[in-house]
C-alpha cells in the first residue's frame, strides 16, 4: 500500500463490500473484459471437446475500439472510487488526499494488468490504447476526489453577516496565515536524482541502512536498488518518488512549526 495509511475497520468493511459489489457485477456491466462467451469455450477445452474456430464461422466481428476503452476506464475507475471515497474521509487535507490517491492509481493499474493484456481484446484495439486508457481514467479519478476534498474544506461565508462585514469576513480567510498554500514539494523526476537522494537519507540517519529504507518504503530490497540504479518499472519508481514526496511534505510542515 505504499504510503497510504491503514484504514479504520469500518472503512475496511465498506471498502470490501463495494470491490465485492463491483465484481459481482462486472460481467454484466463490464461484458467486453468479462465475455462470458469467451469463458464458456474456455471451459469446454479444459474438459477435452474440440470446438470449431470463431474465424471458421464467417461471422463479423464489430470492432468496439471506444466501447472497451470506456469499459477499461470504467472499470478500474470503479475500483478506484471504492478506495478513494474512503480516503477522502481519512485525509486531513487536499495534498495528503493527492498522495495517497497517486500511490492507490499505482496498485489499481497493477491490478488491472492482466485484464488489460487479455489477448482477444486485440481484435478492437492495441494493448498500449488499452493501458493508456487506464491511465486516463485514474488520473481524472484523482482530480476528481481532490476536487471534490477541496470543496469540502473551504470555507464557506456567513449570509447572515452584512455585506461588507463579509467582504471583511473573506478578506482576513485570503489573508490568514492557514490560507496561504505552502510551496508544494517536487517529485524526484531522474533515476540520478532519486540514487543521490536516498544516499543522502542514509547519510542523514546514520544508523539507517539502505536496506532498511527499502524496508520503509515498502518495496521489496532487489526493487529498491534497481530503482537507485534507474533499472526498475514504473510500480518501484513510483512508490519511492511519493516516499520522497512525502518526506518533502514532512520537512516543510516541521520548519513550519
């Protein structure tokens, strides 16, 4: 789960009741990545029968290029929400909510992955339309929740006020200190940039190994150094830059204080 904290059980129960409901459904709504077709002769060549080969049958098949990706979107967006909505709960403010939201698109394309590749999409678009489109639709997820989180902690000026109490009202919220969006930090972009920022971690907290601090960040030690040598995938990188993110957020709130 990378950065993301452990939810409170009752979250836990609602997150796991929503992910069931939307398997339960998927071969319905989410019947091009379900075809329930497709299982069925599947399930007749485990057992030994020979079927004849689609493309013997000289029956069109209609590509659905926009219907699959839409699915794709809809799909792992769904999964997505199923989290999300529980984190906008948890989260104290908008930047928190973005972190843990980033780190939940990782896992949700991981887990989508092998849907994504199924070869028999092929025949209404390439894997890579497939895989972008997946991208997509999270990354509009993720605006969306801290859209949304935003809303929801802004602050809202009496009617009941005069008006120019509430001009005087508005002023002083621009104005005051919790108002001013601190400078947000950077994500390390470069394999260099990370390699030299996680020496510099160690380097800071003597004591701390680098395999400990693969440890913290939650990826497994072989990952962590393939990410310092800028050899890892998208999934390790990824983790590490929202830790370094993360410690960024951390520093800032701490001089701060």
């Amino acid at each position: 789960m990378g950065t993301r904290p452990t939810l409170p059980p009752e979250s836990e129960v609602a997150l796991e009741k929503a992910r069931a409901a939307i398997f339960e459904a998927a071969p319905k709504n989410f019947n091009l990545l379900f075809h329930p077709i497709l299982s069925g002769l599947n399930l007749f060549a485990s057992v030994g029968m020979v079927l004849p080969s689609l493309s013997t049958l000289d029956v069109p098949v209609q590509r659905m290029r926009a219907t699959l990706k839409q699915q794709l979107r809809d799909y792992s967006g769904s999964l997505f929400d199923a989290e999300a909505k529980e984190r906008r709960k948890q989260a104290t403010h908008t930047e928190e909510l973005r972190l843990w939201l980033d780190d939940l698109a990782v896992d949700i394309e991981a887990e989508v992955t092998k849907i994504v590749a199924k070869e028999q999409l092929n025949v209404h678009c390439q894997i890579a339309e497939r895989a972008q489109a997946v991208k997509d639709g999270l990354r509009d997820r993720i605006k969306y929740w801290v859209d949304l989180k935003a809303k929801e902690i802004q602050p809202v000026i009496p009617r009941a006020l005069p008006l120019e109490a509430r001009a005087d009202w508005a002023a002083r919220i621009v104005t005051a200190p919790s108002a001013i969006k601190p400078e947000q930090p950077t994500l390390a972009t470069t394999s260099t940039n990370i390699g030299e920022r996680l020496d510099e971690i160690v380097l800071e907290e003597r004591n701390l190994s680098h395999e400990q601090l693969a440890d913290r960040i939650g990826i497994s030690r072989a990952s962590y150094f393939q990410v310092k040598a800028g050899r890892a995938g998208p999934k390790s990188t990824r983790k590490v830059e929202l830790y370094l993110s993360g410690l960024q957020t951390k520093n800032l709130d701490s001089k701060k204080d």
